[in-house]
C-alpha cells in the first residue's frame, strides 16, 4: 500500500508573521517549521503502518528549497521517503495552483491513500484536499477525529464530531483523507528517527518533471489573493466594575451598555 502524507513548511505561528509587497507571506522574517497540523496526519499514517498494514510512507511538500526542513521532520519521525516540489514559477499560488502541482505529483509517484492536515497554519483555508481529490478523481474523507483503514474492504472509515451530532463516513480505496488536530497527539522525533532521517531518500522535482506549464501556477495564475493586511490592534484597557454591595448591578449595566453601544 501507498500512502503519500501532504505537508507544508510554514512560517512559526508563534512569531510575528508578515507580508511581503506583493501579498505574499514574507517566509524570510520569520523561522519556519512543519505546520503543526499536518504532524498530525504524519501521526496517523505511521498509526496505520504499525497496525500491521503492509505500507509505505511518502511525504509530499511543495516550496523553496528550505522546504526540505520539513520533510526531514516528517522522516525523523517516521516513514520511508520524501518528494520536494521546488520551482521558482510555483511562488505565489494559491490553493487551486498549489493542489494542481500535489495532484500532479501524486499521480506521479502512485497512490493508495492520501493524508492531509485539516489546514494549514498559514493560509488555514482548509480546502486543498479537497480539491486534491476532485483533481485525482477519488473520494475525499475530511476533517475525520478518527481514521481506520480496512484493506479487505478496500476501505476508509472515519468518525467526524460536528456541533450537534457525531457522524461517520465511508470511502473506498484509493482516497484523499484529512485529519483534525483531535485525531492523536503527534510523537516527538527521537534521536534514532533524527539520524536515520538523513539517509532517507528524497526526491526533488520540478514542474517540467510534472508536465505542468509555468503560466498555470504562480501569482499570476492564481484566483485569490491578499487584498490588504493590517496588524491587529492593542488590546484596549479593560473596566473594572467595583462591587460596594452593588456589583451585579453595575455588572448588568455594563454589558447592557456594551450590547447596545
């Protein structure tokens, strides 16, 4: 079985994280690590492989050449081997560019299973796999807190917590999945994994290797984009409503005088 795991080097969400002129995020600001979501589909595609599933574990990242960063995470904490997608023509694609060149790649490399993160945490749209599966023509079963797979069956199963009812749901193999942040804690790389991490084979490709067209990614060709950015503002001082015997008064009148402000 083939399981290719998406993931994405990111800016730390922990820092100041800014945009550059063109309204694309500034990556050289700020360190940039493997989006904390998609730990967790590493998480549960190398679940799968220790239930006994005969599998092989491939990573999958498009970016710039320190994008490389986080696919030795991903390797040091499991998994076989890794393709980088690294072209200059790929800078600036929004989500339809950037599930276009996974979709290609996939294709190329074969596969059995998807696994994403629920989102990024950079543009935290959500929707890449998604549109992965209409590009692979196989079915998507997303945003799943718990993931079985059933090679007898040829199946995926998954349970999905909504608001008010906790549903599950079924796909056939081969199939796109995505995991949210509630599906199992992330290992931490052990020293072990770290060493064994650099001698794992990774593939680097470029979009002549994936019959993709410049003018098809890039700013240029993408259909969304940061229109203006501004930093949030200061938290405004809070008010402290004394208590004197009447506090829950003027409690009360606070908020009323908020709500209808």
């Amino acid at each position: 079985m083939k399981i290719v795991v998406c993931v994405k080097h990111v800016p730390d969400a922990t820092a100041d994280r800014t945009f550059t002129e063109d309204g694309t995020t500034d990556r050289d600001a700020v360190d940039s690590v493997l989006s904390e979501l998609d730990e967790y589909a590493v998480e549960q595609a190398l679940r799968i492989t220790e239930s006994g599933v005969d599998a092989e574990v491939t990573y999958l990242t498009v970016g710039p050449d320190d994008a490389k960063d986080a696919l030795r995470k991903a390797l040091a904490m499991g998994g076989d081997r890794a393709i980088h997608v690294s072209d200059d023509d790929i800078q600036g694609s929004d989500a339809l560019g950037t599930s276009l060149v996974l979709a290609k790649a996939i294709e190329r490399h074969g596969f059995d299973l998807v696994v994403c993160g629920m989102a990024s945490t950079d543009g935290s749209m959500g929707v890449v796999p998604a549109m992965l599966a209409e590009r692979l023509g196989v079915p998507a079963v997303t945003h799943l807190d718990e993931l079985a797979i059933s090679i007898e069956d040829g199946s995926v199963t998954g349970r999905r917590e909504g608001e008010s009812a906790t549903v599950r749901v079924q796909g056939t193999l081969p199939a796109v999945v995505s995991v949210t942040d509630r599906s199992g804690d992330a290992r931490y790389p052990s020293f072990k994994g770290i060493m064994a991490a650099k001698k794992k084979p990774v593939e680097t490709l470029d979009l002549a290797d994936l019959d993709i067209e410049p003018e098809w990614t890039g700013r240029s060709a993408a259909r969304s984009a940061v229109d203006t950015a501004a930093k949030r503002p200061p938290r405004a001082k809070g008010e402290i409503v004394a208590d004197e015997g009447a506090g829950g008064v003027g409690l009360a009148a606070f908020l009323t005088a908020k709500k209808f402000a």
